[in-house]
C-alpha cells in the first residue's frame, strides 16, 4: 500500500482528503466520525462573528441535477455559514482537535470586511490548537448580499486586503478559499498571493438555478413559494473547477502557489486529476453528503492501488505532473490525425454512434443492412462524438502513423505543426492569403 | 371443502380459498413508478432501434420509453396506443422474448433487456386508470363497415375504421367480446376482468355498435353476402373456431384446451371449476402450456404436458417452458399419443416413443401409458366455416399484403388469415392494416 500522507503547506494529515467546510464539518459529532471513517482532514464549517448566529431558512436549501437512475450529479444550496454560536463552535473544535493530533483541522472564517473584525477572531482560533484558516471569500449566496462571501472574492483588491491583515494577525498558514463566479480566476489568485497567502483553495459553489417549479413558476428549493440563485456543486462542477485550477498552477504569475483542489471530487481518481494538474490535496463536500463519510475509504484504496500500479512512493509524484501538458489551443499539433475504429466484437448495435454522427457530426459512420456499423475514414474528422456517444466504449482513436495518408484530406501525416505557423494563419509569417492593406 | 389434490377423479374445490386467489394473482404485476423510471433509464434510444423492428405493430419504443423517462406517461401510452390499440392486452401477453425484448441490444450486451413490456405495460394502465381515450373520430363519412369478430383482429380494424369517420358494426358469435382476449389468454396474464376492461375503453372512440351472438354463416343471423349488400366493406377476424382432431381411438374422452380455458376465463369461482386429480396435456405451443399451468394452478395432483417432438422444437417459447416447470408441470417430449383407454377409476393415454428422421416424425414401437383423470388436448385450432368463394391457402384464408381476399370489398386479417404469427400483437397489426386498406379504398371509390 502506497503512502498517502500529505504536507499540505506545513499542515499534515495522513492523506490528502480533507472534507470541504459544509454541512459534514458543521459540528463535532460530524468530525469524530469523519475521522473515524478515515478523512485525513477537515476544514470547518465556516465560522461568523461572535455575537447572535446568522439563520438559516427552514425550508428546503437544497436543489439538484440527477443523471440516470437517479444518480446525483449536482447539488445546489443556499445554506449559509454555521447557524451555531461562535464559542461552541471553537469549544468544539479544540476538543477535537485534541482528540486527533495527527489529522488535519483547518478553520474557515468569514467575517465582515473590516480589520478589526478579523483581529478578534483570529485569537480565538489560535488557541483552539487548529492547524490553520481557510478565508471563505467563496459563497454565492446570501452572506454575498452582507458584503461578505463571493462579494469579497470578486474584487481582487479586497482578497489581498484581507489576507495581508489576517497574515499580520495570526502565524497560523493562510489559505484563500476562491470563487468561481469570476470571469479570470488567475486575478483573485495573484491577489491572494500578493496578500501572502499561504495557498488558495478552489472552487466553492457556482451560482446557479438547479430546476424551476413548472406548477408554481418558481425556482428550486422554493420557500414558500420564492426561490433564490444558490450555489452548484457536485460531480457537474468538476470540469470547472479542475481548469481553473490548471489556470492558476500554469500561469506565471501563480506558478507553484499550493492549491487545495475542490469541486465534484468523488472517486480516488477525481481526487489524481485534481492533483495531476497541481493541487497538492483535495476537499471533498457533494460526495460525502451523497453516499455518507464511508466514500474516503474507496478513495484511500483506489489512489494507493493507482500509486502502487504506476511504482510511485509519494502522492507529491501527482501533484503537477500534468501542468506542463496543458498549452493554449495555438499550440496543438495540427499534423497529428487519428481515425475512429469500431471494435466489431463488442458492438451492441444500438446506433447510437451513426445518429451522433450522421445527424451532428461529418457523416463518417455507415450502416449496412444488417446493421453494422463503419467509420469511413475518408470522412471521419476525429471528433470523437462516437466515442463519447457509444454505450459500450467499444470505439477507439486510431493514431496515424507519420507518412500515413489520411484519406479525408489525400495528404501524409507530417511532422509537428501549429497554428502559430499554418498558411491560414493571418498572423503567421507563412500565410497564404491576402493581409488587408494596412 | 373436503376435497383435496389428492381426491381421484375430476372434482372441484381442490383448494383453499387463499390458494386459489394466490394462485392467480397477476404474474407480472405492474411497475411501481420508481420501477418503471430506473427500467426506462436503461434504454439507449437506439437509432433505428431494432427493437422497433421486431415489433410487429412497430411501436416507437425508444420514444415512449423515454417519454416514460421524463415523466410524461400517457404521452407515452399515446405513442403506443397510436400503433397498438391493445398496446394494454399486448403489454401483458406478447411473448416479448421472442419479440422486442429479444432484439433489445441490451441482450447482446448484458443479457438482459430493457423491460418493454413491462413499461409499456406501466404507460397504457396510467392513462387507462385515469380514464382517458386518447384519440378522437375525424368528421364523419358516409360509409360503413361489417367486422366479423370482434377479437384482436376485429377490435383493433373497427377502431381504426371509427377514428378514421366510419360508422362500424361489429358482429361476434359470443355473448362478449374480446375473442381469445377474453376466452383464451391465461387468466393470470390478464387478471380482474383486464380485457373486458380494455374493450370497453376501445369503444370510446365512439362509431362502433357491437351485436353479440350473431354467427356469420349460422341461419338466421346472416352471411358475407348479406354484409356486403348492407355495408361498403367487410373486415374478417373470427379467429380460428375449429380445434385439429386427434384421430385416436378414444378421443371423444379428451377435451380440447381452449375449451376448458375458456371455461375458466368466464368462472366467477375457481372453487367451483372441476379439475382432474392427474392431467395430461397433449401438445407443445402456447395452449398447451396454459392449460397444463392452469390445471396445476387449480389444483391437480400432476399435470404432464406430452409433446411429439423434441423440447426445442416446441412452438412454446423458452420463458413459457421456464414458466411451467417452475409451476412444478412435467414435461415429456418425443412422445405421441396412440389410443385414450377409459379403465377401472379414470382413463389411460398411450403414447409411443418417437424419433426424427430424415422423412420426419416417426412412431416407435415402443410405447407408455400414463394414467389420468382428465385429458386436454392443444394440438392447433382450425379456420370454421367460410363462404365457398373465398379462396383459402393453407387452410387460413388467402390475402394479400394489406389484407386484401379473393372477395371484392372483402378483408381479413389475424388468425382466420394466412402470414404472421398467431399472436394478440400480429392480429392488431393486421386489423389495423386492413383497416387503412379500406378507409383508402372507400375514401378513393
Ligand atoms: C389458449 C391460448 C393462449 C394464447 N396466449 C397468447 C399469449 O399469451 N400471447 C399472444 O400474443 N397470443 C396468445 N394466443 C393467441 C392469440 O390469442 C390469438 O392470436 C389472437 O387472439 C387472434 O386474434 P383474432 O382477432 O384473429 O381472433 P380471436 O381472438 O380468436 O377472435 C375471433 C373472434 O371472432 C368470433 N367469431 C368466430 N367465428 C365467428 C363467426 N362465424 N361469426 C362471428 N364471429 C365469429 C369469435 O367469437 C371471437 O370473438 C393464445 C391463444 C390461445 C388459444
Ligand atoms: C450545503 C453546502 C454548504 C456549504 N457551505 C460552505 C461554507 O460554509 N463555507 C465554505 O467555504 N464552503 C461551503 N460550501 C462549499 C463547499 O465547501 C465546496 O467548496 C463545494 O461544495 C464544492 O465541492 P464539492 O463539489 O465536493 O461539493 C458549501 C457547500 C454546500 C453543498
Ligand atoms: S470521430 Fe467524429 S467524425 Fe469520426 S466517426 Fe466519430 S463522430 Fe464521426
Ligand atoms: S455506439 Fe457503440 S455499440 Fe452502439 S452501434 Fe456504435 S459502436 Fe456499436
Ligand atoms: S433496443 Fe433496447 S435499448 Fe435500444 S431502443 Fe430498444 S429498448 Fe431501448
């Protein structure tokens, strides 16, 4: 069995699944049992203010997107921070905390954008012994309308503020919990970075409408009869979330800046994507609110048996390995061509690839009477609609060897090639049209 | 009650009552609503869906199976009712393995198919329990129709005809409708009066008048040439009336299956319906296994089913065999019956051995008795009487691919005509057919 144990900016825990601040941390009952379970770390539901909790509605506060069968694909809250008084909250952290010295315990707070309000928090904090503080500049909902949340995390200028003053406040590592409801997530990034933040942590939820009420013409969750924009979350935001963390760990500006990765991590291989493209942990919410705090265990065994099968001792072998493959689209290679190739044997016939492809796509698969199904490689541009399409994963992409003829275009497979370069690039110096006059 | 399984001779009250109502309880009860949406989403919507094809009323099943999906149910009853009017009775009794579900690509890819029937069975009784007839009548012409019978064939003709603005009269020998719906299918495929139920949903179309005991060809009532001299068209679906002969000594101490079932179909009380202590079945299609089931069901002691050729060549699909030896009915093959002897306390069947060869089934000399309190036999249902000039072709009537016969103005369609299967399914589709036959014949005249 690999070892799984994680560094994460100076914060240990025996591995790199920390369960995201949510409903799963909100108290201590939850986090003994995570930790029972196997969780090797937790970021606290987000903490206010001392004084009178904030409330939650008493309504539903959670809408959702289902796949097939049921199967949860997204959720969408609009819950807001803890509704429970500050100092049982931290009482509870620190009894915890002592209980479990080895796991990770990192505080989220969330507290008015004024120095004064971050300086009397941050002690109280220290002394529960917790590893460390996660800055929620993340929900979309509700606390945005306070100046709090989201409003913090769309302006840059304020992210940096804030962390600079909780890093002048407190030793405890810093991390900037980011929002995704932004048009360039590498701004709110640097910014942390500017402020001294320790490492970012992204995405928290995506502002959004799960469904409407096509009886009562309302959104979901509706309560008594108005709905308002949550926040998305679960296996549907997982492509979101995992290119803006590529964003941040390529762009110069941020390059090797620790990354937390969150957003629909729920099988161990979620959690190595996250991680191959430069998340040095991952946090995890929807999944445990799906299938209940059991779920680490698979993640724990599938990383370790990956790591085993891959000869890798370290989790820090992931972490990154796949920034250097991520490039802008200019940079792709225009010579490399492949051809879909049906596997006879394991065709079921459904048609799914012809209709895909026939209706939508170039026209590239042929039927026969007896319904078997053909790419004509003198038509197949490689989309691989087929493939995403197909029930049975029973298509492949067949690479063209250089000097191969594609039959699509009558040309050889040539050497590496960009756009950068083409003739039908205007910008290009071998461009083969007419430049407007100057 | 004082009888029991093991009283000899033919007697009623075998059983409790519990027993016989657990005995006939619906065997493929309807889907639950969560049911119905996780066997919806196994469906791929295939292009060209091949389960589509092997449908012989080519239901869209990819289309109201995901109609069923996105929570629309009577849209999908709709889908189906529009192809299949008794997409309700076919739900329950086509042989789906043979059928649609045999053809699903889920076989090819898990060996299990997605449950068509079964949904298609959950969409037609969601729209039927709220009561609603989905289609309406076009204007109405100033034509009319004679169908003769009024089963599968007939009901689904006469309905099409109305929808398309004919005046229909429907006439049936029986004292109800429904033909084999009625008097045939296995009391547990359609339970608590399913099929009267479904044809009285029919006639909401409205333009059908459906007259009961009148008998084409019975003195008295009238023949295809009275109907033709009344009515611009005639549309004949009478089934198969007639049953094959054993031609045995002793056969006149046998009863036909149908027979029987149809007995049972109309009993209001098991309790009351006499079933021999052993039964033996002599055949091998759908019938015989019904009625060897349902003699089991009712209590007998044993019930053998003898067929005269090998187990795969029965005409019974594999689930029906499956069906009956899990309701515990023996099974002997490669047998057939040479004489029905009545002896001391009950009668004895003779069979003699069997083998195929070269130039087909051939007796044995080596032969068996098997003892019995009653004897059923389903050895295929024959076309009653028809006018001479009606041509014939392989004891069925003749007609062409839309239903046409040798008659001028004269159509037929299900069992009592040549083509398809004998089943519920292939007799709508071929009433159905007939009938845009007509209405385009009339409407051109
Ligand atoms: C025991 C049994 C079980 C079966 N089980 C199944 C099954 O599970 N699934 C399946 O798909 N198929 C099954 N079948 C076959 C199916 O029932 C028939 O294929 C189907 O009913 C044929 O429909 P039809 O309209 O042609 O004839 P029928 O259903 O036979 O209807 C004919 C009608 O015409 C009437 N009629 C007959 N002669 C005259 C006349 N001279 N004048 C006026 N009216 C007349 C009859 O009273 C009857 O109402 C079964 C058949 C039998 C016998
Ligand atoms: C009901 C609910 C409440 C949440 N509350 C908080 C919160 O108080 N603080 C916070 O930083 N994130 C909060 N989140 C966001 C999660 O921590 C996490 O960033 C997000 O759900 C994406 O991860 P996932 O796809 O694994 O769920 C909440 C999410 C949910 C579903
Ligand atoms: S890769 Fe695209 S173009 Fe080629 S066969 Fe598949 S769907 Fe058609
Ligand atoms: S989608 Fe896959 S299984 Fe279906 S026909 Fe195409 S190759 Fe075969
Ligand atoms: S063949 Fe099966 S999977 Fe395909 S459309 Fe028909 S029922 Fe659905």
């Amino acid at each position: 069995m690999a070892d799984l144990r994680s560094d994460f900016v100076g914060i240990k825990s025996p591995n790199p699944f920390w369960l995201a601040s949510a409903p799963p941390t909100d108290k201590e009952y939850n986090v003994r049992r995570a930790y029972e379970a196997g969780w090797g770390g937790v970021v606290w539901k987000t903490l206010g203010s001392e004084g009178p909790p904030v409330v939650n509605v008493s309504g539903p506060r959670y809408g959702v997107i289902y796949g097939a069968d049921r199967r949860v694909l997204g959720i969408n809250n609009i819950e807001l921070i803890t509704d429970r008084p500050l100092e049982v909250n931290l009482r509870e952290i620190k009894s915890v905390k002592r209980d479990y010295p080895d796991r990770a315990l990192v505080v989220s707070l969330m507290v008015p954008c004024d120095e004064a309000s971050w300086k009397a928090i941050l002690p109280l904090v220290e002394e529960t012994s917790a590893d460390g503080v996660e800055l929620n500049f993340g929900c979309p909902h509700g606390m945005a309308e306070r100046g709090m949340g989201s409003a913090v995390g769309q302006v840059p200028e304020y992210i940096e503020m804030v962390t600079r003053w909780v890093k002048q406040n407190t030793r405890m590592p810093c991390i900037v919990k980011l929002t995704p409801n932004i048009s360039d997530i590498r701004k709110p990034a640097e910014a942390a970075k500017r402020g001294g933040a320790d490492a970012v942590s992204l995405i928290n939820t995506i502002n959004s409408i799960t469904s409407v009420n096509l009886d009562e013409f309302a959104p979901e969750p509706m309560i008594d009869g108005m709905g308002t924009h949550g926040g998305y979350c679960g296996p549907a935001v997982k492509p979101i979330a995992l290119n803006m963390v590529a964003e941040i760990a390529r762009s110069e500006a941020t390059r090797g800046l620790p990354i937390s990765g969150i957003g629909g991590v729920t099988t161990w291989r979620d959690a190595a994507e996250f991680m191959a493209l430069g998340a040095g942990n991952v946090q995890v919410c929807t999944a445990a609110m799906t299938y209940g705090f059991k779920v680490v265990q698979e993640m724990i065994s599938g990383l370790s048996d990956y790591m085993d099968r891959k000869g890798m001792v370290s989790t820090s072998e992931i972490v990154g390995r796949a920034v250097p493959k991520v490039t802008d689209w200019q940079h792709l290679n225009l010579n490399y061509v492949t051809k879909a190739v049906i596997n006879q044997d394991d065709c079921i016939k459904c048609g799914r690839c012809f209709a895909a492809c026939e209706d939508t796509s170039h026209q590239a698969i042929a039927m026969d009477e007896d319904r078997t199904f053909t790419v004509k490689d003198e038509e197949c541009v490689a989309c691989n609609l087929c493939v995403d399409v197909c029930p049975v994963d029973c298509i492949t992409m067949r690479e063209l060897p250089k000097g191969e003829t594609d039959p699509r275009t009558g040309r050889a497979v040539g050497d590496y090639a960009n756009w950068t370069t083409h003739p039908n690039n205007p910008s290009s110096a071998n461009f083969c049209g007419v430049r407007p006059a100057e | 009650m004082t009888n029991s399984q093991l009283t000899p001779g033919v007697v009623p009250g075998r059983l409790s009552p519990q027993e016989y109502s657990a005995n006939f309880v619906d065997v493929a009860p309807r889907l639950s609503a969560h049911e119905a949406s996780v066997a919806a989403d196994r469906c791929y919507f295939c292009h060209d869906a091949p389960c589509m094809t092997a449908c012989p009323t080519s239901i869209d099943i990819p289309l109201f199976i995901r109609q069923i999906a996105t929570g629309t149910p009577e849209a999908a009853a709709k889908t189906i009712l529009g192809q299949n009017i008794l997409g309700g009775m076919c739900a329950r009794v086509c042989p789906t393995e043979t059928l649609c579900e045999g053809d699903c690509v889920r076989m090819e890819s898990e060996g299990k198919p997605v449950e068509i029937g079964a949904l298609q069975r959950f969409a037609t009784d969601t729209l039927m329990a709220a009561g609603r007839h989905p289609f309406t009548r076009a204007a109405r012409t100033d034509k009319s129709v004679a169908v003769v019978g009024a089963g599968p064939a007939g009901l689904a003709a006469a309905h099409r005809l109305a929808m398309k603005g004919h005046e229909v009269t429907i006439y049936d020998a029986r004292l109800k409708p429904g033909g084999l719906n009625e008097f045939g299918i296995a009391s547990y495929k359609a339970p608590e009066n399913f099929a009267s139920a479904e044809v009285e949903w029919l006639l909401q179309i409205g333009g059908i008048t459906v007259v009961q005991n009148w008998q084409v060809g019975r003195v008295g009532d009238g023949t295809v040439t009275d109907l033709l001299a009344e009515y611009d068209a005639v549309f004949l679906g009478m089934g198969l009336s007639g049953v094959n002969a054993l031609n045995l000594p002793g056969e006149e101490l046998a009863t036909p299956a149908t027979d029987f079932i149809a007995e049972l179909r109309q009993s209001d009380d098991l309790a009351t319906l006499p079933i021999g202590r052993k039964v033996v079945v002599i055949g091998g299609g759908m019938t015989a296994v019904d009625a060897a089931v349902q003699a089991k069901l009712l209590g007998a002691e044993t019930s053998t089913i003898v067929y005269r050729r090998s187990q795969g060549e029965m005409p019974a699909s594999e689930h029906e065999q499956d069906h009956a030896l899990g309701c515990n009915v023996r099974l002997i093959c490669n047998a057939a019956p040479v004489a029905i002897h009545a002896v001391e306390g009950g009668l004895e069947v003779e069979f003699a051995r069997t083998e195929t060869t070269g130039a087909g089934l051939r007796k044995l000399d080596d032969t068996f008795r098997l003892k019995a309190d009653q004897v059923f036999t389903a050895i295929g249902q024959t076309l009653g009487a028809t006018p001479e000039e009606l041509k014939l072709a392989g004891g069925k009537i003749a007609v062409d691919g839309a239903g046409r016969t040798s008659l001028a103005r004269v159509w037929a369609g299900g069992d009592c005509a040549v083509g398809g299967e004998d089943l519920t399914v292939t007799a709508v589709a071929e009433g159905r057919d007939a009938a845009e036959d007509i209405h385009q014949f009339l409407m051109g005249e």
